[in-house]
C-alpha cells in the first residue's frame, strides 16, 4: 500500500528502501522557486536511528501498518523471553537481543505492548514508570538522611539503581523506565 508524501503525519510508519521507518516530524514546504517538498525526521523502527530526509511533494511512499498488541510476559526460557497475546492466548518467543533494555523493567505476568510489523517484534512500549521491589541494599547510617546520599540498590528484575539512604530492603519504589533513575516509594 502507497500513499502520498503529502499525507504524512506524526507517528505514521513507512516501509522505505532504508528500512522500517516512523515519521518523528515533518513540515511542508512551499518555496517560492521550484517545488514543493516534505522535509521529515525519520525514526529506524528496528535500529531507532534517526535521520532527515526529504520528499517531493506528491511522491509516492510505502505506507507500513505496525500492530500494537497487549500481551503479557509469562516466563524466561534459554535466552528468551515467552508472552501471551491478551486477545488470542496465542504464546510467542522473543529473543532478548529484540526487548533491549525493557527487560530490566519487565516482571513475570506484567502486560506490556509489543509494537509488530507483520510478525517482526520491533521492541516493547513500556509505561514511564513501574513499580520494582528492592531485593538487596545497604542500610542508611543514622543521622545521614539530609545529605541526599545515595546507595546502589539492586532490584526485583536484576537492575541496579541509586536510592536514597532511607530506602530498604523489602520496598517497592517507582523507577523511570526511560533512565532508570529512582523516583519515589510506590
């Protein structure tokens, strides 16, 4: 399926010669001299590099249909990672190399969405923050809570994350998924 440069918008997929792309931003241009054009910026859904690229106006582009489907994360097996489809309860295998860095935030029975393009995993839609148990850290020292120290803490997922003092072992804290940075008890 093919639509026309002049009806791109954000976050539409395209199915370019480079790759499996996603529009980040685009703008019209009209010069007053020549053609028309659409300058994009331009998001690698597989690699997540991104890069400007320009169209004429009207030209033809390869319009990809991505699914977003809510699945839940079951169980890890020899390096991989099994999910359930919430609609079909059909499972799946992913290899780790394909969730990134989503596996430090991913426990079993979570529900997460795992964007496709056909039957290709592009990764994983994380919310901004998840709740994670904190499983080993070291106690404060009485008297330290206002200088705003912080102490590695190692969490449910395997994670590691600097907390403050006052947090023990046994908490659930809130944890940005897109820097990994403690935000506050949960």
């Amino acid at each position: 399926m093919s639509i026309s440069s002049n009806d791109i918008k954000n976050g539409m997929a395209l199915n370019l010669p480079e790759g499996l792309m996603t529009v980040v931003e685009f703008q019209h241009v009209k010069p007053g001299k020549g053609g028309a054009f659409v300058r994009t910026k331009l998001k690698n859904a597989r690699t997540g590099a991104v890069v400007d690229k320009t169209f004429r106006a009207d030209e033809k582009l390869g319009f990809a249909t991505i699914d977003k489907r809510e699945m839940q994360f079951l169980y890890r097996e020899s390096g991989d990672y099994v999910f359930m489809d919430n609609a079909t309860y059909d499972q799946i295998q992913v290899p780790v190399a394909k969730l990134g860095d989503a596996v430090n935030y991913m426990r079993e029975s979570d529900t997460v969405v795992l964007p496709m393009f056909g039957d290709e995993i592009l990764g994983v839609d994380l919310p901004a923050a998840v709740e994670l148990e904190v499983v080993e850290t070291e106690p404060g020292v009485q008297g330290d809570r206002v200088s705003g120290a912080r102490t590695p803490a190692k969490l449910e997922t395997g994670l590691m994350v600097q907390v403050p003092l006052f947090v023990e072992t046994g908490e659930r804290i809130k944890v940005d998924t897109r820097s990994g940075d403690y935000l506050a008890r949960a």
